[in-house]
C-alpha cells in the first residue's frame, strides 16, 4: 500500500535555504521577535523552503522531521509529505516518501532508532509501515479490523461501515505513538468513533496485541467555512483529529474534542457518569475527553476537561506520573469568536486534575504542540497574536512563533524569544531534551484567504531550532 516512492541519501549543511524571492507587499515580521543572533542554538536553524515542518521527533544521534507541503481547502488532499532524517553531527540526511497516493498520516520513533508511520491512501485504507534507522522499509501491513462494523452507534438505524477507515475529513484521523518497539495506534474513524490499537512487529508484519473502542460512533457535523482558501491550524478538521500520547510505562491517553453528541454518546456505552463541565449558554460549547488505557489496552477512566467556553485539544504529550493536553479556549462566553486563547490541561496518572487553564499572550493564541518531563516541567509551541473573523474560521492576521517553558502546570509560563519570520508563523511540534528545547513549524504561511486569487500564494518555510532549555 504505502511503496517507497523516493529514498537518498546526502551530505548536506543546514544553512538557510535558498532565498524564494521576496515576500508579497503583506509579509511582515512580527514586530516584538527577536532576530536569529540572540538565541544560541545547539544547531544551525533549518530553513527548507516549500515544506512547513509537521513535526520533529529527536534521538541522541539524529533529528527526525515529518515535512509537508501545504494544500489548499479545494484539494481532495493536502499537499504530500515525506520523512527527512538527520544526523545530528555529521548533518546527512535520509528521505522517505510513500506512494503518490498516500499521505503519511503520523511517525513514531522507537528507542532503537526504527520509525513507524500511518500512511493513509485515496480510500482511505489504512496501512502502517517500519523504517529502520537507514529509512529502508521492512514492513508494511494493512490495519484491517474485523470488529469495525460491530461497535455500538449512538445513532439507531445508521448502517455499519464493515472496513476500518480513517476519517474522511483529513488523513491526521490516525496518530502513533511508540511503546517500546510496538506501536499505539489510534483512529477516529470513518463512523466518527475512536479505536486505539496496540501492534507488535514480527517476521516483517504487525500484529495486533489488542483493540480498544475508546469513543462510540456519533455523527459528527462539520464547521465548514463558506470562503477561503487554506484551513490555517488544521482548525476546520481539529474535531475529527484525536490526540495520542504514551508513557514509560506502556499506558496510552486519548483525547477528542467533545463537542455535540460525544459526551452522550460516550456515557450512554460505557456507564461511567461523564458529564459535560459547567459552562456558560452557548450552543456550540465543548469540553475534552480524555481517555487512558493501561499497556494491556484495559480502560482505567475518561475525563471530561477543558473549561467554561469553548475548547479545542490540538496536542498531547505524558512522562512519568502525568498527562498535559493543550490547544486552544475561547476567551469569551456566547457567541463571541473573535478571540481565542492557549489552553492547557494537565492531570496525573490517577485522573485527578492538575491544572486547566488558559494563557493569554496578545491578540489571540493557540497551542499545536507540547512536552513533557519527569519533573513535570512543560514545553509548549504553537502560534500567537493573530486575528480571526468574529463569526467564522477565517484567521485575518498573520501570527508569531509561540514558544513557551513552565516549570510545572501551574507554574509561572516563561515565553521563549524566537527568529521572526514572515507573513504568518507557526511552532507546530516541541521536543524537550536535556538542555535543549527543539521547535519545528513554519514562517512565511498563507492565512484562511491568502490564496484566494492566487493558489501559488499557499506555501511556508519549514524551521526546525532549537533554545537552552534554561533559557528564561
């Protein structure tokens, strides 16, 4: 399903990349950033022209980055992706593609060094793929669920999908995350429900170690704009895109937004008396549900987070004894849209709440990534003081890179200066090390309208950096 389409190997420096030309009359810095020469970096800044940087994972030895080249709303599919390896001292790197009719949907890095992917294909199949840590393919399997059809609907009457799929919506319906050398894999499906899987590798294919219903089929309606061009954050398809992190322990966590029927649904098959939190009026108000399973896929429990507006979860991270989930609150109660703030959630390993608020910076905010340590402290990434449409999704102004360090939960948020860019700015993916701070994302991207006229006009500047961890 997901043959390797294109494979190289070269020696490569990390200077920035090759100048596109200048920017449109539109683009400029935000003002407050700082420039490149105030932050000491562990290594050179990567600019890669033409592809935003997804997501960055890192080992002792290299830096792994799923790359992808931004899409506009008018594709069937975003733009494709590739795996690009790093090695951290000599800067060779390695490419991975799959088949031009997949997308890889997530990558997971293992302690051996191998990589794991979800790669999703024009039905919407999925399949999951090992790369050792030269990129070569050693397996490729289908993930194929007889009980598929059989979960319970919260709808009556609505006809059972038989065939595993990934949601229509948006190929990121699937996420993976390492456990061990196996792998969680988690689907918000077709149906609209949420199945997790744990797969072991053997004799060149996976297995599946056990399958675990985590939310019951619903019927999910849409937020669709009615213009644009680009769907800035992923915001349009961010409830049909589950968030899945494990910890050293092989316990998996899940979390979906939970808005319309979700909570109901979730209480009416499994009992367990989750309600939605008090909240002001508002008719499109949502929470987030939360979900760990144990390393033998048992549920433990499901909370219900978030707080008294609106929340979207875009991210998730656990270490040790606790779970962080981030994304973004509406500030205001009723129908006022015209600001968003950054959300985080944390709890630990019993359930019990941590901390759940909201962090305000300037304009409006959002987290699309985050780490966490044993110790508890936290890395956040993602985007601020940009400008939305007050009754709609349409992001009006461009947004700077966010990057955020606390302590612990409820700590003091300390915010990381980093290079300025242009036109709108994303820290899409953190990783923390030990003394290190990793960020990947973009400068130089389109906002909701930026192609409107022109389609050429939908493109970003992949970075990946990196900051001393105890930069303040």
């Amino acid at each position: 399903m997901a043959a390797i389409a294109a494979c190289g190997n070269a020696n490569t420096g990390l200077g920035p990349a090759p100048d596109a030309g200048p920017p449109p009359p539109e683009a400029s810095p935000p003002p407050d950033a700082a420039p490149d020469a105030a932050v000491p970096l562990e290594w050179p800044l990567l600019r890669t022209a033409g592809r935003s940087a997804a997501r960055v994972l890192v080992s002792p030895t290299r830096a792994v980055i799923l790359e992808e080249t931004l899409g506009a709303l008018d594709q069937v599919d975003p733009g494709p992706r590739r795996v690009r390896s790093i090695d951290r001292v000599t800067f060779a790197e390695r490419l991975w593609e799959p088949s031009p009719a997949s997308r890889i949907a997530d990558v997971a890095l293992h302690p051996s060094g191998a990589l794991s992917l979800a790669v999703v294909d024009e039905a919407h199949r999925i399949a999951v793929v090992r790369l050792d840590a030269d990129l070569v393919p050693v397996a490729d399997t289908p993930l194929v669920d007889a009980q598929a059809g059989r979960d319970p609907l919260h709808l009556p009457g609505e006809p059972p999908d038989a065939e595993l799929r990934a949601n229509f919506f948006t190929a990121d319906s699937v996420r993976v995350a390492p456990a061990g050398e196996d792998l969680v894999v988690a689907v918000l499906t077709a149906r609209d429900s949420v199945v997790a899987y744990r797969l072991r590798l053997a004799d060149g294919a996976w297995t599946t170690a056990w399958r675990t219903l985590v939310e019951p089929a619903v019927a999910l309606v849409p937020f669709l704009p009615i213009g644009g061009s680009f769907d800035t954050f992923g915001a349009i398809v961010a409830w049909f895109r589950p968030s899945l992190a494990t910890d050293g322990n092989g316990n998996a966590y899940v979390a979906v937004w939970a808005g319309q029927q979700r909570i109901p649904a979730h209480a009416t098959v499994f009992g367990d008396g989750v309600e939605p939190l008090p909240h002001d009026a508002f008719r499109r108000d949502s929470d987030a549900l939360l979900t760990k399973l144990d390393a033998s896929g048992a549920r433990l429990w499901t909370r219900v987070i978030g707080t008294r507006n609106e929340d979207e979860p875009y991210a998730m991270a656990a270490a040790a004894d606790e779970v962080v989930v981030v994304g973004r609150s509406r500030r205001n109660p009723g129908e006022d849209n015209s600001q968003w703030d950054p959300w985080l959630a944390a709890l630990d390993g019993s359930g019990a709440l941590l901390a759940s608020r909201t962090l305000p910076f300037d304009a409006s905010g959002i987290f699309l990534g985050v780490a966490v340590d044993a110790s508890g402290a936290i890395l956040v990434g993602g985007s601020d003081g940009w400008q939305q449409n007050p009754e709609g999704l349409s992001i009006f102004t461009y947004g700077a890179k966010l990057l955020v360090a606390l302590p612990r939960a409820d700590g003091e948020p300390a915010r990381i200066p980093l290079p300025a860019g242009p036109r709108h700015n994303e820290v899409r993916s953190v990783v923390s090390t030990p003394g290190t701070a990793w960020y990947a994302g973009h400068e130089d991207g389109p906002l909701t309208h930026s192609g409107d006229a022109d389609r050429a006009e939908i493109h970003a500047t992949g970075v990946v950096g990196t900051v001393p961890s105890s930069q303040p």
